[in-house]
C-alpha cells in the first residue's frame, strides 16, 4: 500500500554511500574504514546503541521510514478514510485473520459484592481458541450501562494476566505486590464497576492461564497456588527468556503474537456488547504499558470503541532504536510498521473520537523527547480534523506506572465521554 517511489531506485551507489556516512556522522574521507559490507571494515568505536557498531545502519535504514500513510502526511478525504486505510495495512500486517465465531459464553464461577457481581467466563474468540475472562457487573446503577474493555499489562510477569487488573478472592502475594508496583496497589476493574461499568479483562496469550509450562520447569504445574513467590520469579524469568522463541515459532506457523492479540481482544469486544447489560453504543478501553499498546490497536482497528485511554506506551519509534530496544517486550513489534506509520499515526487513526493519552516523565522505557513528540503528533492529527477538543495528553512526573492519580484522571476522562 506504499505508493511512493522505492528509495533504492533512486540512489547511486555514490549516494547511498555518502548518506549512510553521513547517518554515521562521518565523511567520505574516512568511507574506506567505516562500512562494514560497503566500503570496507568498520572503525573499533563506541556508538552507545543496544545493537553496537552496526547501528549507524541500522540507523540509516530506519531513516527512510517516512511514514507515507500518516495523517500528516497524505491527503485524506477525511478522518473515516484515514482509518480505513490504518486499518487495512495493519489487519495485512498482523498475519492472522480468524473468521468470525460465536461466542458461546460459558459461566464457570460467580461471586457477589455489595456493589458488584463477578463472573468469570470461557468463550470463543476463534474456532481454536476459547479464552477465559473476568467481567465484573454494577449492582448499583440499573439499565444498560457503558462498558470498558480493562487490558493488563505485562510487568514481566507472565503467571498473572487478567488478575492484574480484576479483584482477586485469595490473590497470591506475588500479584499483591505487582500491584503495588504497577497499579499503586488498586485493581482498576474494580474502581471502574464502582462507577458503574460493566468491565471485562481477558488473558493475552502467554499470560495468566493461557501461559506456557515449559518442558525444564514445569513441576509445580499451573496451579499457583503451588507457587512460592520466589518460585514464580524464577518461573516469570523462564518466560522472559521464552518470549524470542514463541516469536519465531509463531512465524514458522504464519501468524504474529500481535495478530493473535489483537483479534483476541476485538473478539472480547464481540462478547461484551453482546451481554444484555451492556449498551454497545458506548464502549470504552484503557490500558498501560503492554495494556497501552493493546488499547492504542483496539483503538484504531474496532470502530466500536468510542474512548480511549493509553498509558504509558505512546512515543516516536525512530528515537528509540539506538538505546531503548531490549527494554521492550517482543509483545510490542510488529514487523513492517514503520514502513507505512509510526505509532502516533496509528493511535491517531480513533480521531476524532474521545482520546487521552498518559505518559510518565521519569519513564525509563523511552526518551522523553520520543514520548513528547508522540503526543504533540497526534494532537496535530485532531488538530487537522477539526477535532482537537477531542483529545489531550498528560505527563506525570514518576516512573513507569499507572498511580491512583492517573488513574483517577483516565476515570474522569471515561466518565466524561461514556457515562452521559
């Protein structure tokens, strides 16, 4: 879908030389030391990269992404064929396509609260795949009620998926303190059904129960209950080192872990309007970190989400190629991306609807200046479809995590556009 020129075809070898020196901050002079398979063996420097002397290019390459489908970019008859178009190439991206499947929902516990039942749920998002699921229903508020898609984090820590954003009965003090550190200790489920949401969170796939046992430790099983906390740590850094070969593996199979995602939790969305005490006209989601990037896709591929939340996974990829690669999960790259948008392009694709974007100063996943840039891109995006009162951004001035303050902002927020 690119309809530019390819930029191979323009440049002489002499060009792309004298470029690629120069991506390196070198001159042709010193051309004849400094590329490795061009011109000649690289110099012994330090670049500062995660990927060493190769970066320069790596860099290069990187370079001529220039984002053809942005917004910003190209000429759209309007925001509507701007996400269509969004949509089409990342639907082509993710490799993986289920048909459409009846839910057949099954309800296999519940539980009561004053203020809430809680359900937990087995249904189908593929022929292949039936998933579980909490859903949490107001008892407070009567009617159909607005509804938010809840989509947990990563934290790398694989035992728990939907737990890390739904209240547990007898939650193992291993999820305890991971909620301490990511959620400021509160179960944002829970906060959002108090308001009067019907919430759902399911488990992304390599998480919680849909977690794998590997073959060297796998003696405790999937039952955590079995589980020290220092043996789900250790568990937790098996996964880890895992992640690199469910990758591989699911490319041999010819599908991505990011297309499985996300048209799990796009089938999550089938599932939650269809329950009778949803109004499916106005649903919402939110997320941070994995969570974030989750909601940035739910965002621009399921025109049934009409506000969003993203937290704490919004910046520019370019700036983050030199020294913020290996901070990231493999649950954040798909491949080709970058050749038709950057992420802001992508989350810019739910304009014009209601969108809020969270970010932590301190956070030390990205450079600020990406995350700043990120946010300042897609309020140009609004700005461009007349919809800028639509959207903002806020930065907080703490590392990595999604505190009652911000939570109670992205609540607000919801509340604002969803519960009218």
């Amino acid at each position: 879908m690119n309809d530019t020129p390819n930029a191979w075809t323009r440049l002489s070898r002499r060009t792309f030389s004298k470029q690629l020196l120069l991506s390196a901050g070198l001159t042709p002079l010193t051309a004849r030391t400094a590329l490795p398979g061009i011109l000649g063996p690289a110099p012994e420097r330090r670049t500062g990269a995660d990927t060493g002397s190769l970066y320069p290019e790596i860099e290069f390459l990187a370079n001529r992404c220039d984002y053809p489908l942005s917004f910003l970019h190209r000429a759209y008859s309007s925001p509507a064929e701007y996400r269509q178009t969004v949509q089409q190439t990342v639907h082509q991206l993710l490799y993986y396509a289920p048909p459409a499947v009846d839910p057949r929902p099954e309800v296999i516990d519940r539980w009561e609260t004053p203020a809430y039942t809680a359900e937990k749920v087995l249904f189908n998002t593929t022929p292949w795949f039936r998933i579980p699921a909490y859903v949490l229903i107001p008892k407070l508020y009567p009617g159909k009620r607005p509804a938010i898609v809840d989509l947990h984090c990563h934290a790398g820590n694989f035992l728990f998926g939907k737990e890390k954003v739904m209240p547990v009965r007898h939650p193992h003090p291993a999820l305890v303190e991971m909620k301490v550190d990511n959620y400021d200790g509160q179960s944002t489920s829970e906060k959002l059904v108090e308001r009067g949401y019907v919430v759902i969170s399911i488990d992304r796939f390599y998480f919680g129960e849909r977690r794998t046992l590997f073959d060297d430790l796998n003696s405790l099983g999937k039952d955590l209950g079995n589980y020290t906390v220092e043996q789900i740590r250790q568990a937790n850094r098996r996964a880890a080192q895992g992640e690199a070969t469910l990758v591989k593996a699911l490319f041999w199979a010819g599908a991505t872990w990011n297309g499985i995602a996300c048209w799990d939790d796009i089938r999550t969305v089938d599932y939650l309007v269809s329950r009778p005490e949803v109004d499916p006209a106005r649903v919402g989601c939110l997320g941070i970190s994995m969570g974030g990037d989750r909601a940035n896709y739910l965002c621009a591929l399921d025109d049934r989400i009409q506000c969003g939340v993203s937290v704490g996974w919004m910046a520019t990829l370019r700036p983050l190629i030199k020294a913020h690669i290996d901070t990231h999960s493999f649950s954040h790259f798909l491949p080709g991306l970058t050749h038709y948008l950057d992420l802001p392009d992508l989350l810019g694709a739910f304009v014009p609807k209601p969108l809020l974007v969270l970010q932590c100063a301190q956070d030390g996943l990205y450079t600020l200046e990406s995350m700043k840039e990120a946010c300042d891109q897609i309020q140009k995006i609004y700005a461009k479809a007349g919809a800028e009162p639509n959207y903002q951004y806020r930065f907080y001035d703490q590392p990595h995590r999604f505190s009652k303050e911000m939570q109670e902002d992205a609540f607000q927020w919801l509340d604002k556009h969803l519960q009218g």
